[in-house]
C-alpha cells in the first residue's frame, strides 16, 4: 500500500517542480487512477500462475499414488487448493496466491513421501532377494 502512496506522491512532487512538462494534470490524474487496475491485473495473474502450478503438483502427486502413501499430505494440498479457488471467486488474489503456493509444496511433499515409500518397498525387496541368495550360496553375512 505504501508503494503507491509513494508512487502516486512522486508523480506530483514531478509536477510540482515542472519536470514533466508533457504532461498534464488530467494524464496524470488518469495515470494514478490506472495504477491499482494495473496491480490488481498484475495480482490477479500471479494468483492464476500459482493456481496452475498448484493444479499441476496435484495431479503429479495423484500420478504417483500419493494417495496410498501419502494420503494426509494429499488432503491437505486438496483443501489448500480448494481454499485458494474460494479466494480467487472472491477477488481475494494474495490471498489466493498463498493458497495455491501453500497446496503446490504439499502436493510436492506428498509426491516425495511416495517416492521414498516405493524407494523403501524396492530396497526391502532387493535385501530379501540378496538374503535369499546367501542363504542358498550357504554365505553367512556377506563373508565368502
């Protein structure tokens, strides 16, 4: 919000020292009116990118099963993404952003906890069959 007070208060100190010539009040009364619309777009766009993203981890998470192994993490980055359409159906655009950026690192943290579950059944898979092997070589604890 400061930013604009500081924006807008230095256009008129400009017009008030004369430096910008060019320009008239009514430009510059046209010029400070459009500097909201222009963030709000701007806000708005950020909010659009984040949500993307967010729908983009999700469906990731979903690809690889983290509702099986990460189901919790998965529910929260649904809710999160669900709170972040509700914000940006009421214009609420940061709010939206924080939603949407907060639902993209759950879905990312769920799609890690499933990647590491199916790391973890794969080693445990790779031990048993190299125990199995030993004990048909008649190895005791990896010795030859």
């Amino acid at each position: 919000m400061d930013y604009w007070f500081d924006m807008k208060m230095d256009i008129f100190q400009l017009l008030q020292e004369g430096t910008m010539k060019t320009f008239t009040a009514g430009t510059a009364t046209l010029l400070l009116l459009a500097l909201p619309a222009i963030a709000n777009a701007a806000d708005r766009k950020d909010a659009q990118l984040a949500m993307t993203q967010a729908d983009t981890a999700i469906t990731s998470a979903q690809h690889a099963d983290a509702a099986m192994s990460a189901p919790t993490e998965l529910k929260i980055a649904r809710d999160m993404f669900a709170n972040a359409e509700t914000a940006f159906d009421h214009r609420r655009w940061l709010d939206s952003e924080f939603n949407a950026e907060n639902a993209t690192a759950d879905a990312n943290l769920a799609t890690a906890r499933s990647r590491q579950h199916r790391a973890e059944a794969a080693t445990a898979e790779i031990e048993t069959t190299v125990r199995s092997l030993r004990e048909q070589l008649g190895i005791a604890g990896g010795q030859p």
